[in-house]
C-alpha cells in the first residue's frame, strides 16, 4: 500500500508527513526576491514542497550578488551573528552557540533501502564506525518530527550553486534551501551561485536537493537568538538513490553548508561510483620543478592534519613552486585519453585557524583578511583576530575576547581563545599562489596519489606502494590521531581509510571494489604515504614539515618518472638514503628513524589492521584488498 502511494508522489512528498503535505502552487508562495519562474519545474516542486512543509514566512531567491551580500551582512549583523573586524576589508566574526561547533558524525545518515549498501555488517556484538544507516521508514519520520513549520517567523532562501567550475562535464549543481541567512554567505563563498548557475540549470535541470533548516527546538526555546540551532534534535541526512540532502539543527560547517562534505563527498561519491568516477577527500597541488616541469597531485590526509598547509606550501628547496588548486575536496574522472583529471569542486577554503601562521602556512595568511567570514576565533580589541599559534601578535595593550564572548589572557586562561575547530570561510581566488588552471572544466591531470595522516610511531616519512591494488590497501589501512574536526575526544588513533570514515556515501567495501576497477578505465597514478609527524624518543618531531615536505614531493616526482631512486622494503619502496634530498637543510635529520621500517612495529600494525577488516568489513572485503594485507603479514614476518 505505502510503495503504491510512494510510486506516485514526489521525491520530497514521500518523507514528509502525508498529512502536512498540501501542495502549493508558486503562486501562493510569498516570493519577496527572484524570480521563481526562471527556475525548472522540479526546482519549484521542490520549493514548493519544502515551504508547505517548513512554512517559512517569505522566500528569497539568492543571485549571488554583492548587493545580496550586503543585504545578508546587515540582517547577521542585526540578528548580532557577525561582528565587523574592522582591522580588514569585508571580514565578520561568527560566534556560534557552543553546542553547535563541529560535524556531528554520530547524527549523520545514509539512507537506502538495504542497509548493506551504505554500510558493511560489522561483527556480531562489534560497532560499526563506517558510517550510519536509516531506512526510509525512520527518514521520514525523522523529517516529520522536526521540519513541519521549523521556518516559522523566517525566510526560506533558495541558493542554486555549482560544485566545480560552471559548465565543466565534471561539476554539478545544487540547490539548498536554508533558514540561514549565515549559510547564504557563506555558501557564497564555498560554492560559485548566481547568474551562470541559473543558466546552466535552464540546460539541464538535473540538480541535487538540499533542505536544511537550523531548526526550533521542541519546547520553542532559542537559547542563542544569534545562532539559532536545535542541537538535541541535530540529524543530516543522505538519500542517494535520489539526490537528496536534508539537515537539521546545525548552522555549522559541514552540517549546514550542504555543497562540501554531503554533496561533494557522501552524495558525490555514490555518483561517482555510478558514473565511473572518484569523489575524494583531498587537496590537489601542482609542482613545478627547477627544470620547468608541472606535475599535479591529490593527497587524501583527515580532517585537520594539514591538507590546506601541503596545499599552500612554500617550498624550501631552490627551484620548485607550488600552487594550489584544492584544500580539501577532488573530484576525478580519466578523460578520452585514459588520463586522470582532476576539478577542486569548491570556491572557497573553510579552513582550521588555530595553528596557522606565517610561519606554518604565509600563503594562507596572505589569503584570509579580505571577504572573510571568521567563525569561533578569538577577537582583538583592535578590530583583528586571534588564534593559538598567533601569539607572537600579542601586546599587552591589546585585549583578547575568546571564542565565547568573553575577556582572555594568555597566563590567565588554560582555555583556548579559538575553539579547535574555528575556521575562516574564504574565497579561493584570494589565493596568492592559486593555480592558473583552478578553474579549467577539464580539470589538471593528476600524476600521483597520497595518503597520509597523523603517525607518531611506526611510519616512515614516505613510502611508495608497489602497485595500484598495494596502494588501494594503503589508503584502507590508513589510521591517524584523531582531529577537532570532528566530535572525537582525546589523541587515540583511528582508522580513516582513504580520510574519508565520515564521508563515505555508500558500502566501504564496495567502495574499495570501485578503487580496484579504475585500473580498468585508464593509466592509474602512482600512490604514496607520507607521514610528517613521526616522532623520536624524545617525543620530538623527527621531520620539520611545512615547506620542508617539498624535498618528499621531490622525491615523489622523480619516482613520478621512473627514477631509479627508490629501494623495496616490506611496506613498499623506500628512498634511497643518498636519494632523498637533505641538501641545504640547516636542522640535523636522524633518517635512519624517519625511515625504519620497525619489524615489531609492523607486526602490531598488520594486527590492528585485520582485526579492523575483520570487526568492520567483513565479506564485504574484496579478496584483492585480503591478498595484499596477506603479502604485508609475510613480507614483514620474514624482516
Ligand atoms: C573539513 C573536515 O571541514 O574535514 O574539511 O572536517
Ligand atoms: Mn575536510
């Protein structure tokens, strides 16, 4: 009976409650900005339904403009959610309730209708950590417990945006509705909006759904009128087999600025998969060597662990440049001629602040005080901000307001003044070093894969992997210190395969099939791990990082071009000792224990890893992937 009812209702229809459901016509809509017509007819369904749902006030049709803008700053700025900083141009202060500070991994969802195609069966009595599953049933009754009327007293704003450079084969379109007017700037920034999207959705109106409301809680009460959220009742939710999106609760990151983490990576990698292609959590640098020559690489590193550092990086060694096409998010397809390209589906950087510096990332620094939107830094009484690692900006003359609103010095407090996960929202073109071709629609090729992550014992610098199906092991064994990124507590190491645990759209093992049958579409790029945090015995760092890590990228893209500079080692190819370049370097470096490949070590290593196979993955493991963690286990076994 309930699949009849469903065959003939709408997408959003068939979550929303059937007695709150009354349609609407565009005409009945309160439209205050835009102009509702332009937009295809399953863009206005979608509207419709939406606002007889949520019940908004009026509905507003954003254009991307600078006027738009300045309208939205003025409503934040009276709502008392930014405040200027006055020491730049066109940089606002968000301070958001304090519930609301992170992606809520535990409240975010895939929905299909067979759990197995969103998650692997963990063992019995094991919980499972490669994402959450809801039925249908539960999606709609989730959505039918918080929207209907959550945008009462509040616009609707309509944002149609692109992922990726308009018009690329590779890009995609959008559109979110949202409650905050926060999200419209910021969306603004992170995603390209306006005139050029609503042309090409006239082409083609294929576009993915995002509904997101920052909520009501259930007894009325706002706590923080300034940042309003329902964090009790928080839920994100994914429904692949139909493009859609629907969060509640959260203004926060990747809860609410729906194109990043939800479409870019969980809705995106289920397209991918569809489509043939790879939707993945990584940056994507160019380098250019002394000689001249450009090579392009994707480098998949979790949360906070330094992707917007390697892909800003100054590099130390004479001759080389870098520059940056993404920070965090690829998309890659192998084009006619079997070569991976890559497109940075984002506009912007929603970067970490705490811990960048001029010394730790200048490019970054150069990029940030201009058209930024700040959220839960530290402020400077002189109209400036402050985060840890910007010390060295402190007079005593200058007064420091913590991220809560409240007066902060440094002896005094033990707190923080920025909260871990504080970020700046800005626009990538303010880039000094972006690349030339950022924006390209066929995207840059891509020459090399990284993996890496936070490993203070074990994990030497680099290694590189044997051969494609040794590298998709590599990236599934990845494991790291956990990050703020996130709601995770404490410095214990996790797997994240691939940096992707929170963003997998679909089945991790099938996933892992998906990585193995590129092989089959085109020339696959050589794979690497690097780890830049390995840590002595004394508990120092082994490695310098930072624009130091230009002599691994050296090393990288000699091996790019089959230089004979690399030897075998149990875990894959090592440099060669007098290969690597330590030329110029002022600190001392122990290279025998950045690189030791520790027999004991590994033992534990490859432990860890099949107890983690075994918990998570199941027979949803591909035997590739089981083969290659049994060579490691032998290889290793015989050190
Ligand atoms: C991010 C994240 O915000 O990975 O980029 O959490
Ligand atoms: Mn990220």
């Amino acid at each position: 009976m309930i699949s009849t009812v469903l065959r003939t209702r709408t997408r959003l229809e068939a979550f929303y409650s059937f007695g709150h459901y009354a349609k609407l016509s565009a005409r009945c809509l309160s439209v205050t900005h835009g102009d509702i017509e332009r937009l295809p007819a399953e863009a206005k369904k979608f509207i419709e339904e939406s606002a007889s749902l949520c019940k908004p006030e009026n509905i507003h049709i954003c254009d991307g403009s600078v006027k738009e803008s300045k309208h939205m700053i003025g409503l934040l700025l009276k709502q008392g959610t930014l405040s200027p900083l006055t020491k730049y141009e066109n940089c606002w202060l968000a301070r958001t309730n304090p519930a609301d500070v992170a992606r809520v991994e535990s409240k975010t969802f895939i929905c299909t209708n067979n759990k197995e195609d969103t998650i692997p069966t963990p063992k019995t009595g094991i919980k499972g950590t490669l994402g959450n599953w809801i039925s249908p049933n539960d999606m709609e009754a989730a959505v039918n417990e918080r929207f209907p009327s959550c945008m009462q007293g509040r616009t609707m704003y309509v944002i149609p945006y692109s992922m990726g450079p308009i018009g690329s084969s590779l890009s995609k379109i959008g559109i979110q509705l949202t409650d905050s007017p926060y999200v419209v700037e910021s969306m603004r920034i992170m995603t390209r909006m306006g005139e050029g999207v609503m042309k090409q959705l006239e082409k083609d109106n294929t576009f993915v759904q995002c509904l997101h409301s920052v909520g009501r809680p259930a007894d009325g009460r706002i706590e923080m009128p300034s940042w309003p959220c329902d964090p009790e009742r928080t839920i994100i939710l994914h429904k692949p087999d139909q493009n859609m999106i629907v969060s509640y609760g959260s203004g926060y990151g990747g809860n609410s600025l729906l194109g990043k983490k939800c479409f870019a990576l969980r809705i995106g990698s289920t397209i991918a998969k569809r489509e043939g292609w790879l939707a993945e959590h990584m940056l994507i640098l160019g380098i250019t060597n002394p000689k001249g020559e450009k090579k392009y690489i994707a480098a998949a590193f979790p949360s906070a662990c330094g992707k917007t550092n390697l892909a800003m990086m100054t590099p130390t060694l004479p001759g080389y440049k870098v520059e940056c096409v993404g920070d965090d998010i690829a998309w890659m397809k192998f084009d006619s001629n079997g070569q991976l390209r890559a497109i940075n589906p984002e506009n912007g950087f929603f970067g970490v602040a705490p811990g960048t510096t001029i010394e730790t990332n200048p490019i970054a620094m150069a990029t940030i005080f201009r058209n930024t939107i700040f959220t839960n830094v530290g402020s400077v009484s002189d109209g400036g901000v402050y985060w840890e690692g910007m010390e060295s900006s402190l007079v005593p003359a200058i007064k420091v307001t913590d991220w809560l609103g409240k007066p902060w010095t440094r002896v005094r407090n033990e707190n923080p003044a920025a909260h871990p996960n504080s970020r700046f929202c800005t626009p990538a073109k303010q880039c000094p070093i972006i690349d030339p071709a950022w924006e390209d629609p066929e995207g840059v090729p891509i020459s090399a894969i990284l993996f890496g992550g936070r490993r203070p014992t074990g994990v030497p610098l680099v290694y590189e992997a044997n051969s494609w199906t040794h590298g998709v092991f590599v990236g599934s064994s990845m494991r790291s210190e956990a990050t703020a990124a996130a709601e995770h507590k404490g410095k214990v190491i996790m797997h994240d395969p691939f940096a992707m645990r929170p963003f997998f759209g679909y089945n991790f093992g099938h996933y892992l099939k998906h990585w193995l049958s590129m092989e089959n579409r085109g020339t696959v790029p050589k794979i690497f791990h690097v780890n830049w945090f390995r840590k002595g015995n004394d508990g120092k760092f082994l490695w310098p990082g930072f624009g130091e890590n230009s002599r691994v990228l050296d090393w990288i893209i000699r091996r790019i071009d089959n230089e004979d500079c690399a030897i075998d080692s149990p875990i894959g190819k090592l440099p060669k000792n007098e290969a690597f370049r330590l030329d110029g370097l002022h600190t001392q470096i122990k290279l025998n224990e950045l690189f030791k490949v520790d027999r004991d070590f590994w033992l534990e290593e490859v432990a860890a890893i099949e107890k983690y196979f075994e918990e998570q993955v199941g027979g949803d493991l591909p035997n590739e992937i089981a083969n290659e963690l049994k060579l490691l286990k032998q290889r290793i076994d015989k050190m």
